[in-house]
C-alpha cells in the first residue's frame, strides 16, 4: 500500500491518493487543483476506484469537479454531510470567497461501513465533532494499514468545533472510538503533517484522559 500527499488549495489541505499493489487508488479530499493528482495517477498507470470525502467542508471538495469524472465508482461522503455538496452555504465555501457547489454524491457511508477496492479494504470511522459527518478512514492491505484522519485529529491538534456542527463533547467521544487502534498506526490529518497514534495518545493536549 503506498500514500501520497498533495497540498492543494488556499488553507493547504492534504489530499491523499492511496494504491495498492494492483494499482487501483481512491482520491481522499480534493481540496484544490487536481492537475497534480491528476498526473500523479496518469504516470503511475492508477485505476481510480473512488474518490472519498472525510467531510463536507469546502477546502476538502473545491476540486471535487476536476477529479470526480476519473472516479469509476464516483464519490462517497457521509450521510451526515451528503448536503455540503449540493449547498454553499453548508460547505462553508462561502466563507472562503467562492461558492462551490456539486452534484450529490454517488454513496452515502456510515460507521462501520468497508469499502473494497484491488486488494484493500477502507473502513470507515464516523467521527463527528468537527462537522456531524466527519469520518475517518482505516485502509489496511495485508499487515499495511494507515488512517486518514481528516480534520478530526491533527500532529498535536484536533479540528475546530466552533463552525457549524461542531461538537466540542462529540469530538472527545470520537477520539475515544480511536483507542483500539494500535499505537503504532501512521495517521495522515487533513492538515498538517503526518503523525502516529500512540504519540498523539500520550502528547496531544486534547486528547480525552
């Protein structure tokens, strides 16, 4: 399983293209530009399965049009925020200076739900706080796993709970549902750089105790 990371857009989210060893992909958060996630996909002969919001908020879909047509299997976001896309007023894109608008997504997830592609598996981690759909997403091929952890947890930080639906005591509540990670699992934050749970347990501030 291999991970890349491309800073896009004016608040520099990480959009994520993972591939497993059978070169099929998903696109997690098209924040920005996709030209170079785009040929990334091209010189590397990648299948794109899907693409994958962690959330609704508009600095993670702005490229949503640019990327979504490549996308066999079309873009999948929770079902509590399956209205950011159609609404610039939900995504908050209005705030940031241009209304982003789409068509809905192709797939609602929900907690639990697995998504398979090539040879990995996704599962997905509703983990409201930030918004009241974010999500987490645990790909695992083989004994390779990883987690995407959008703007739900960050290198010593956690996502902003004062925007609408945020949930300062639902984020606290998701962070617990992560404690059955292992310590060692590499965690890639919709912003930022990447981290590792166990370091985050014992040295995020915000971390419930």
């Amino acid at each position: 399983m291999k991970i890349e990371c491309f800073q896009v857009g004016g608040l520099c989210t990480n959009c994520y293209v993972i591939s497993d060893k059978r070169r099929a992909a998903v696109v997690v958060d098209p924040g920005g530009p996709m030209k170079e996630v785009t040929a990334y996909i091209e010189r590397n002969g990648l299948r794109l399965s899907r693409v994958m919001l962690t959330h609704g908020h508009g600095d993670h879909i702005m490229g949503l049009g640019e990327i979504r047509a490549s996308a066999a299997d079309g873009v999948c976001v929770h079902t509590e925020d399956a209205g950011c896309l159609v609404s610039a007023s939900k995504n908050l894109s209005v705030m940031m200076g241009r209304a982003y608008e789409f068509e809905a997504a192709d797939s609602l997830l929900s907690d639990g739900d697995v998504i398979r592609f090539g040879g990995m598996k996704i599962e997905v981690i509703h983990t409201p706080g930030h918004t009241r759909g974010s999500c987490c997403f645990h790909a695992t091929e083989g004994t390779d796993d990883l987690l995407v952890s959008g703007d739900t947890l960050f290198a010593r930080d956690v996502g902003r709970t004062d925007l609408p639906g945020g949930d300062e005591a639902a984020l606290a509540e998701s962070l617990k549902k992560l404690e059955s990670l292992p310590e060692s699992l590499a965690v890639y934050p919709g912003h930022g750089p990447a981290t590792v749970l166990g370091d985050e347990r014992k040295l995020n501030p915000h971390w419930p105790r």
